[in-house]
C-alpha cells in the first residue's frame, strides 16, 4: 500500500470478488454511476488463501483472470489495487487512504462471507464509508423467489416453475461497462504480487485443456454455443464432450450468469432448455444456502441428522486414491485427483458410491471435493451432496442407491473413459471393463488383485446395510 497515492478527491471503490471480468458487471457499472473516479481492487484475503497448498489450482485460475483485468485497466490509464490481509483490517485502511465514500461488491451468499461482509461494513462505517452490495452471481437472490405463502422453496422443481414464470428479458439485460469512457481513477503501475510470492505455484493449463480469464470464458461460450442443441442427450456421457465447462468460470465470476441464461433462454432448444435449468439448481442450491445457513455443516433433514455411518478410514481413502475396484468409479476419483474437474455424472456415481456403498459420511466426500474441484462452490458442493446422500430438502429418496457397474455400461459403454484415467484395465475388452470381477476371461498376463484391485465391497451387501443405515426396509 505504500506505493498508493493519498487521494483528496472522494473516490468509491470496486472490490472484485466473484465477478473476475470488466464486462456485464453489476458492482462497477453501479460505482460508476456515482460521479466519483473508481478504483477497481481485489484483496488477497489471508483467511481464505492461509492454510491451501502451493499446488491449490484455483489460486492460479483466479490470478489469471486479475492480470486479464490489469491489463485492460492499465490500457485505460487506471490499475487494479491489490492488497493481501484480512477484508475488515486491509479495506478500511485502504478506504482511508484512497479517501473511498463507498465500496461497491457483488453480495456472497455464503455464510462466512455473510460474517465477513457485515464485518466489513461496519468497519467502513467507523472510517465514514459505506458498503454497498449488489447481485450479480445469480438471477435471482436471496428473497426474490418465493413460495405464495412467502417461505423460501424447499424443492426444486416447484422452484424452477417459480422462476421461469418470473423471468423477464430485464432480468437478463447486461450491466454495461464501457471502459473507454468509464471514470476511473487514473494510478501509478501497480503490479501485482507474483504468484510465488503469495506462496502457490503457476499451473500448466494447456496441458489441462482448461481456458483460464474472461477471454477463455468467451471462447468456452462461443464453443458450447454450437453444442448446446445437443445437450440433453450429451450430457451424461464423460467420454463425450457434451459439458459446457464453464462452472469454474461461473465461479469465480469469468462469465457473467446473465449472459449464459439469457443464451439458453433465447434458444429454445431441448438443449438450451435443460442447461437453463442446471443454471436454476445452481440458483436453487444459492437460494437455501442463503435462507438455511445450517446446511454447510448439518444434514437439511433433522432425522438424518444422527445417521451412524462406519466411517471406515481404508475405503475412504480407496475411493480418494481411484482404488476400490469399480473402474468408473476410480477413473472418477483419479479424473478430480488429476484435473481438478470430475464430470457432473461421475459426481453422482462417486458420491452415491461413498455414502451409500462404502458408508462413509457425506461430509468427508464434500470436503474432499471442495479441496479439489476448481469450480467448488459452496452451495452447489453442499447441495449435490446432500442429494446424493438423500440427507437434503430436494434429495434423491433413500433407497435410491446408484449401481456402479449399471451406471458404468449405460454411461461409459465402451469404457472408452475409464481407459483413460484407468490405464491398467485398457486390454480388457468393453464388456470386461466395467466389473472384471465378472469377466469369464482376463487378457494374458493381467492379475486382478495385482494389477487392479478387487471390488473392496459387495454393492449388494451394502445396498442392504445402507438400507438399514437409514432405517428402512428395501422398498
């Protein structure tokens, strides 16, 4: 901060948060209706970054996005404030110092963010600022859809009917900045810390196919767009590029919600219709993140609350590892371990797999997810879970128990995904790969148990005690 200018003109602040991108964003096009000069910040904030690993991919996914953002301020004759500590001590200090009237920022919905946030607020106070928050990572928030009796909605498709009948082209309608024009507040070059600094590592993402910033975003869209008619009966195949790929982008803010909705609703495909209403349960998982805060940490349904799970420490750390001897279920595993990314199919087959299989506590899986998966969200990690798990308000039903071997020749039939992440098992052939436990013949020289784990459990057996866990007799 050292290296800032002391400003007597009033000026507001725009902290970047979950809204990496200049374009179609709510907190700047709103700091720059205030006819202050704007200055555009990001907070490496120590309670989120202190404690992950030097190889946390997502620290690097965002930092690219913030030297997209550099760049384009800096080519406008303005720079993006960076500073590290903690939000209530660094953005006040900052505020004082850059003589800030308001800090405008896109509202978070998650509980620690919440705390953070009012924290924030009335601290800016004592320095005679104001924050302002504004929507921006969803459609629709917090109160804005409700049931007729005015409670929030605790099924989803109820929900969705709710909010596609709301919907209007206005709500879609882009937040325009025009940069060119824009009042903002002319600095000094004010580079960035580097990466290593901060303690993390440069990540290689050509060699992870993953398109990093708000330019890889727009290419992500521009490529999903000839694919979207398709979507609904791509979707579910992991060897197939049926996926947008865009959920780190959503996190983290690289692509504005608006514009993806407002492309899927204007297209009016099969297609279109059903991404739209994944971008709906993204909304909806928002939506009871926001209303019930207890779900972070506790099962939504009270009776589910005291399940005894074994918990046994070798199967969880089977499945973490992609060895328990279903092939779909590991190439699962080993995809996350390698990429970062696990298909939204497979997250259900993993998840099922853990809980209702191998008995072990949603929430181990979910907090092994969230140290994993580049596009962890709080809410949408939290409610697929609970889904799964069927502890959740909008939970698949208890004896609903996912059948790996079913999954894996219905989703996989070729194998061809499981060959890729799975090498040990590329010479059996397509019938053998999905449980060669079963297979009346293994290529020469492959040993099970040797070359590839035996299944660590019987699906069978443990859909039973699974069963029992709950309470409830097989159906």
């Amino acid at each position: 901060m050292e290296h800032l200018p002391c400003l007597s003109t009033p000026t507001t602040l725009c902290w970047l948060r979950r809204d990496l991108r200049l374009h179609d964003h709510h907190a700047l096009a709103h700091a720059l209706k205030t006819n202050r000069p704007v200055v555009c910040v990001f907070l490496f904030d120590e309670a989120i970054l202190h404690g992950l690993p030097e190889t946390d991919r997502r620290v690097d996914f965002f930092y690219r996005a913030l030297e997209e953002i550099q760049s384009a301020l800096r080519a406008c004759g303005s720079e993006l404030v960076s500073l590290s500590g903690h939000a209530e001590e660094a953005l006040p200090a900052l505020a004082r110092r850059l003589g800030a009237q308001e800090v405008v920022a896109a509202r978070d919905y998650e509980p620690g963010a919440r705390s953070r946030d009012a924290l924030v607020g009335a601290r800016l106070a004592e320095a005679g600022c104001t924050l302002t928050l504004v929507k921006d990572q969803v459609v629709f928030e917090t109160d804005e859809i409700l049931t007729r009796t005015g409670k929030p909605f605790t099924v989803f498709t109820p929900y969705k009917k709710a909010w596609l009948a709301r919907l209007t082209a206005g709500d879609l309608s882009p937040h325009a900045v025009d940069l060119a024009r824009a009042r903002l507040q002319p600095l000094p070059p004010l580079p960035l810390p580097s990466l290593e600094s901060l303690g993390f590592a440069r990540v290689d993402w050509e060699t992870l196919h993953v398109k990093t910033g708000a330019a890889g975003a727009e290419a992500l869209v521009a490529d999903f767009l000839l694919r979207m008619d398709r979507y609904k009966t791509q979707r579910d195949y992991p060897a197939i590029k049926g996926p947008s790929y865009l959920s780190p982008h959503l996190r983290f803010g690289t692509v504005s919600v608006r514009e993806l909705a407002r492309l899927a609703w204007e297209n009016g495909s099969e297609g279109a219709a059903t991404w739209l209403s994944e971008l709906i349960w993204r909304e909806f998982y928002q939506q009871l993140l926001w209303h019930f805060p207890q779900v972070a940490e506790e099962s939504f349904r009270p009776e589910y609350r005291a399940l005894s799970f074994e918990n046994n420490p070798e199967w969880f750390a089977a499945w973490r590892e992609g060895r328990t001897g279903y092939p779909l279920v590991d190439a699962a595993m080993r995809q996350l371990n390698q990429t970062g990314y696990m298909h939204n199919r497979l997250r259900m087959v993993a998840a099922s797999f853990l809980v209702k299989d191998l008995l072990v506590d949603w929430r181990w899986g979910e907090r092994y997810f969230a140290a994993h998966l580049l596009d962890y969200d709080l809410a949408a990690n939290n409610g697929g879970w609970q889904w799964a798990a069927s502890t959740g308000c909008d939970a698949q039903p208890y004896f609903r128990i996912f059948n790996p071997v079913t999954q894996s020749r219905t989703f996989d039939p070729s194998g061809r995904f499981i060959r890729r992440y799975v090498p040990e098992l590329a010479g059996l052939d397509d019938q053998a790969i999905h449980a060669p436990w079963l297979a009346r013949a293994l290529p020469a020289g492959f040993r099970l148990g040797q070359h590839y784990p035996r299944p660590i459990v019987d699906h069978a057996e443990q859909r039973t005690r699974a069963l029992a866990l709950f309470g409830r007799p097989a159906p």
